[in-house]
C-alpha cells in the first residue's frame, strides 16, 4: 500500500522525534543504514517510549508494516515500503551491581561498541556480537553468537527481561516470572513479537582477556582438523573463528586466518591450547596477548551506496559436528571460488548446557557454526556458476541440524523451518497469535500467528 502525506501527518501529530518522509531533506541521511539505502515510506526517530508506542498504534491502524532499525546493520531495512522506526535516539545503558556480576539495562537502539565500553568500566561483560557497529536488538532478538558463547552461551541466553511495545500499542515488562512465553520467544524468536525498547542482561565479571591471531598459508584441511580436536577437549574459556576471505580491498588482503579469544589473564594458556595449530607448518602466529574487552569487536565502516554489496549464493549451517566429510566439504567449496568466503565458530561449552526447549533457539546440539558463500558478480559469475554455487552449498547445509537467521538473508518459509525444529514453531506461533495476531510486525523471518 501507499502511504499519504495526510497519514504523515497524522504521525507526526502524534509523534514527538523526527517524522522524515521521501519529501524532506532528511530523507537521504534518514533512510541509510549500515549496509545500503532503503526504501521505505517513512522514517521515524523516537526519543521516548510513548514515541515508539505512537508509531506502532499508527501503524496498527494503517496496516503499515513495521521494520525496526537497531544498529542497522540488518538486511530488513532494504524491503521497500513501511514505516521504520528507528531507535538510534534509544541507546541508555545502566549497570547495576549484582553478587554475581552486573544487571545491564540497554536501550534497543544501542550497538555493542558502545555497551562493550559501558560495562569494561565495571569490569563485567556480556556475551555479544563480533562487530562494534551491531546492534543489541537485532542480534539478541535472533540468538546471538559471539566471542564468550562458548564460555556464556549466546546474548539471548544471558537476557533476564525486555520492556516491549506490543502489536496493540501495550508497553509490557516480561520476565521469566511475568509473561514468560513471550520472553521464551524473544530469546531466539527474531523481530515477531514487538519493539523491543530496552533489554535486560545478567553480565558477568570479566577480569582479564587474552587474544590471539594466526595467518594460514597451510593446508585447510589439517589445520581444520587439528582445530577440531583441539576445541573437543579444550576448556570453555575459549572460543575461536576460523576464516577464509578473498581480498576486499589493499588493506585485506586474501587469506586464512585464526582468531581466538581465552576468558583469562595468562597469554601462555592460551598459546598452549593453540599449540597443535600451530605447530603445522605455514601457521603464522601474528598477535597473542592481553586484550580490553571492547577491543575484541571488529570496527566496519558502512557500505559505500555507489557501490552496493553483490548479491551472495550460499548461506550457513548449526553443524553438530565437524566431521571430515564437513571439512572437506567447505573447504571444496571455498576453494572453488576465488570470490568466496568460508567462516566457522566453534560452539558447545555454556551454549550447550541450555535445554533445547529453554529458548526459542533451539539447536544446543550444534558444536560448530558455519557460513560459506560466492559473490554473485554481475558479468563474472553466469548462471551455470551461480547453480553450481548453489547446489554445493546445500549438501553442506543437509549436514547442519539448523541456520542462524542473523546470517540468513532469504526470508522464504523455507528458512522459517530450517531455523526452528516443528515443536519451537508450532509455540512461537502461538505466541505470535497472542501477541500479534494481524502480523504487523512481519518484515523479518516471519512466524505466522497460528
């Protein structure tokens, strides 16, 4: 549907933060996001949570679907059309002390850069993302796996509580002791079930960590395998990702790497663990030692909108093991291709101890998770290429027992199954159904309300 310039204004009537609309001068700077340009009908920025309650109700009555920015790196700022809401003026993080680590109220338009940098003055930490610029809400909303998930598990699984603006213009509080299948179905659920306007975390202290990073001029194949067996016995202190990248720019060039984090303050552990890695000849130790906690997020500058990202054939995979027959698999896969990505991050450890049907996330028996893809370059990669692509990837993901919708760009049904087994969909469906039956908020994996 269209939307008017008399239901503009009847948002900004009711809205008090800016209402920017295709028309205004704002527009351009209004409707970027990290990974490109959008399209929808307008943007809003609310300062305070009647604001954001004032966009939902006025979407509710429009039928005007709803994409929530965060940290906006998602995928789902791109569909054309809607209303965005923009939570970029919601970012307040408190910590409050606890006996165990810290309470960390965040609001949900605030990145993990920011939040890391908050709480290392406390001394606590929390299970977050890879990169500075991601937000809080979108990667917690769909699990979270990060660089202490094997020593934590994911962020979803450290939430203790959300304040959520409902499908109906409700403000609501759930915990585990009031609305719990709605928290339930936030830990893993994705963006079905309302905006999120603050989230509660239980951090956890963070003494000291220790970080390590090794070039790969090997064989893919035993260096893989000797990473295996060494994260099949290793403590849950650590936590590795392993990646092979085409070369991006001068800066980065095309290559292997190895990057591990050590929950702890001695460097030499951390090395010793590493050891059988190491050891194989063309494996480069490049940096090993202690680390601040916000310096472990990577630092991305967005994309340049003169120069879109090519489209990806591939996708990714919640592996139980990492077999020989899943190695030798991915690495075919990426040597196939020189523009090709292949990365794998260990799991198991506190990820693993959660009861499947503890959180909407339900895959606690995967020990390895795994992305691979070719860019689809115009004029570089034809079609037989692009099925060719396509049919390797999905022998890899029949090997996997699920996909991360973080890392899933597709939104066909298809995917809706892959990421939650029959029983965890059939209970955020009716989850969906009690808290948004009219499914307004469906620009993202959409659970259908039952």
């Amino acid at each position: 549907m269209t939307v008017t310039s008399e239901q503009i204004d009847l948002l900004r009537g009711a809205h008090t933060g800016p209402v920017t609309a295709p028309d205004d001068a704002a527009w351009e700077d209004a409707r970027r996001y990290h990974s490109g340009v959008g399209a929808p009908d307008v943007v809003v920025r609310p300062g305070t949570v009647a604001d954001v309650r004032a966009a939902v109700v006025w979407a509710a009555a429009h039928d005007v679907p709803v994409v929530v920015r965060g940290g906006g790196h998602s995928v789902w700022s791109a569909p054309p059309g809607g209303v965005v809401i923009d939570l970029g003026g919601v970012t307040e993080v408190t910590v409050e002390p606890a006996a165990d680590g810290a309470v960390v109220r965040i609001g949900g338009g605030a990145v993990w850069g920011e939040v890391a940098r908050a709480l290392a003055a406390r001394g606590v930490g929390i299970s977050s993302g890879d990169t500075a610029s991601v937000g809080v809400g979108g990667l917690t909303l769909g699990g979270g796996i990060g660089w202490m998930v094997r020593a934590w598990g994911l962020a979803a699984d450290q939430l203790i509580g959300v304040q959520v603006v409902t499908a109906a213009g409700d403000v609501v509080e759930a915990t585990d002791d009031s609305h719990p299948d709605l928290l339930w179905a936030l830990r893993g659920g994705g963006g079905n079930f309302g905006v999120i306007t603050r989230f509660d975390f239980r951090a956890h202290a963070l003494p000291a960590l220790v970080r390590a990073g090794y070039g790969i001029d090997a064989d893919r194949t035993a260096v893989l395998r000797a990473l295996r067996e060494v994260l099949a016995h290793a403590p849950r202190e650590l936590t590795v990702t392993y990646s092979d990248v085409p070369s991006m720019d001068p800066s980065a060039p095309a290559g292997a790497s190895l990057e591990a984090v050590w929950l702890g303050d001695d460097p030499g552990e951390l090395r010793r663990l590493l050891a059988p890695v190491a050891a194989i000849e063309g494996v480069t130790e490049r940096v090993l030692g202690p680390a601040a906690y916000p310096d472990i997020l990577l630092e991305t500058p967005p994309a340049d909108p003169d120069m879109p990202m090519p489209g990806f054939v591939g996708g990714n995979a919640l592996l139980p093991a990492l077999t020989d027959e899943a190695i030798e698999r991915l690495t075919a896969f990426r040597a196939s291709s020189d523009a090709s990505v292949l990365l794998l991050r260990s799991l198991g450890g506190a990820y693993g101890d959660v009861p499947e049907d503890a959180t909407a996330w339900a895959a606690r028996d995967a020990t390895w998770f795994a992305m691979a893809g070719g860019f689809d370059i115009p004029g570089v990669v034809d079609d037989a290429e692009r099925a060719r692509l396509a049919r390797d990837w999905e022998a890899i993901e029949a090997i996997g027992i699920a996909v991360y919708g973080n890392f899933t760009i597709a939104a066909d049904d298809r995917y809706v199954t892959r990421m939650y087994p029959p029983a965890t969909l059939a209970r955020l469906r009716e989850v969906k159904r009690q808290w948004d039956p009219g499914n307004l908020f469906r620009r993202n994996h959409n659970v259908l309300p039952a």
